[in-house]
C-alpha cells in the first residue's frame, strides 16, 4: 500500500498600516501669509487639502506651501493608509498706527512713534537722508530740509 503524505503550509501574514505620522509646520500664520508644510510617515502619494479659505500653491508632495486666508483652518493629508490632521491658527495682520509730534517750529525736536509694540524689527526712512531701526525714533534740531513723507516698514 502506498502512503500518500500530505504536508500543509501555514503562511500567517501580517500587515501594518503605515499612516501619514506627521505634518510639520507652522501651528500659526498671519493672514494672507504662506508657509511650508511637509509630511512625514506613510506612503506616498499624498492628497493634500486645507479649508477655511487657505489654499495650495503647486503640485502637493512630501512638501506644500499653503497660503492662509483671513479664518483659522485644518490641513489634512490622507494616503492609502489613512489621514492625519494639522490645525493652524491665523492671526490678523497687525496694523500700525504711526504718530508725531508735528507740525514743529524749526530747531524743535520730531518725535515719532510706531504706534505698535508687536513688530520685531522697524525701518524708518525719510528726508535728508533719515533712516532708523529703533521703535520711536527722534530727529532733533528740525529744519526746513527735513520736510516730507517718512516710511515705517
């Protein structure tokens, strides 16, 4: 009599959902501003979408830059395995309310003021060659010379 063997294989395979683990970027913009976001984790490709009145400069990959509106928003990026989500505040643009102390008598002192604390840098320009990078500048000895138009950036 014949023995027939009979071997059996047992293949168990396992899968692991490998999700978008990660978006990195700015958790803050100012209105109407753009900023880099990029994704980590997953697999490729990524679809990209923001709401909220932002939108999506380009061809979205790994990496997108993404320009806000005036309202906050959530970027969410999905692939084959699933979504992950980023929420982004969005400021208002700070507005600057410059003053001075004129109009002055000739040998008087300017005062000048920004009107705003926020700002991490000024840049003052004006007549005669006037420039300044500190928050309130002044121009002692006025002279008819120094009258205009003065810029704060």
């Amino acid at each position: 009599m014949k023995k027939i063997i009979l071997i059996l294989q047992l293949f168990i395979i396992i899968g692991f959902h490998v999700q978008a683990q990660m978006i990195s970027g700015p958790d803050q913009l100012c209105e109407n501003s753009s900023d880099t976001y990029s994704v980590s984790g997953g697999t490729a490709p990524y679809d990209w979408t923001v709401g909220g009145g932002a939108s999506i400069i380009g061809s979205p990959g790994v990496n997108v830059t993404i320009t806000a509106g005036t309202m906050n928003f959530v970027i969410t990026v999905t692939d084959a395995n699933g979504s992950t989500t980023k929420a982004v505040a969005v400021n208002a643009k700070p507005t600057l309310a410059m003053t001075s102390n004129s109009p002055i008598c000739e040998g008087s002192t300017l005062n000048l003021d920004c009107g705003f604390s926020g700002a991490t840098s000024y840049i003052w320009a004006g007549p005669s060659g006037f420039t300044s990078n500190i928050k309130n500048p002044t121009r002692p000895n006025a002279t008819p010379g120094m009258t205009g138009h003065i810029m704060l950036q």
